[in-house]
C-alpha cells in the first residue's frame, strides 16, 4: 500500500494526521503485524509476544457509515488471532463516541485512562485505552 494515500485517509480523519514519512517507518517496522487498506479506509496494527496493537483505522469521510470501519476491524482481529495474538489493544479519544462505540460493540473493554494524551488545537483529550481478549468467545456479532 502507498504510504501517501495512508497519510491522505489519516489526514481526513484525524486532527493531527501523520506523515507519509510516518507510513513509510510503519510499513518498514517489523512489528507491524498487518495492514488491510483499500481506497477508502485503512487499519494497521502490531502485534508483539502474543499481543496485538490498533495503531489507527481510518475511513474516507464520504464512505463512513457504511459498515467499513466494522469490516476492516473485524478482519483485522481475525487475522491477528490466526497470527497468535490473543489480545488485541488500542487506545481512542474518549471524545470519539462513534468509534468508541465501534469498538465496544465488537467486544473491547475499557482497561484504562491516560488524561491530557491527545493534543488538538492546543487542547487535551483523554484517550481510553480498550482490550479484547481473542481467546474468549466471539462477541455477539455487530449490527
């Protein structure tokens, strides 16, 4: 996948986007476990002695809505489980109500609160941080 649509998908969803330099690191780290992407939106995650990372998901602003954000999280837990993980984390904005409840409604549980960790426009947000144990029973599927 091209690093600079990775940073032009980020940049529509988040305020303080990352470079196509910062993709490019990404996509050379070898802990990066995965990347599903298409034109329309992307996650990567890492994944590290059994345990797997959100780094971000993002979807283009036209195409939310629609179900992508769920597929693409859906597909990223299963192929971290069949990699070997068996937990997957990711921290969000708590002012980020729709993914919020992206995640929470695909089986995540708050395991903690780190104040002040986002910064936009000169402003703090707290990000939540979220668990999923991939070894548990499916949660009920997302609708």
């Amino acid at each position: 996948m091209d690093a600079a649509l990775l940073a032009a998908l980020h940049a529509g969803s988040f305020p303080r986007p990352w470079s196509e330099e910062t993709f490019e690191v990404f996509l050379g780290d070898p802990t990066v476990a995965g990347l599903i992407a298409g034109q329309d939106g992307f996650i990567l995650w890492r994944g590290v002695a059994g345990e797997s990372e959100i780094l971000t998901l993002a979807v283009a602003t036209a195409q939310r809505r629609r179900g992508l954000a769920k597929a693409l999280l859906g597909a990223a837990l299963t192929r971290a489980s069949e990699a070997g993980s068996t937990e997957m984390f990711l921290e969000v904005s708590s002012r980020n109500h729709a993914a919020v409840g992206l995640y929470r409604a695909a089986g995540f549980e708050d395991a903690g609160l780190r104040r002040g960790y986002y910064e936009t426009d000169g402003d703090r947000e707290d990000a939540l941080l979220m668990r999923l144990s991939l070894t548990a029973p499916p949660p009920p599927t997302i609708s």
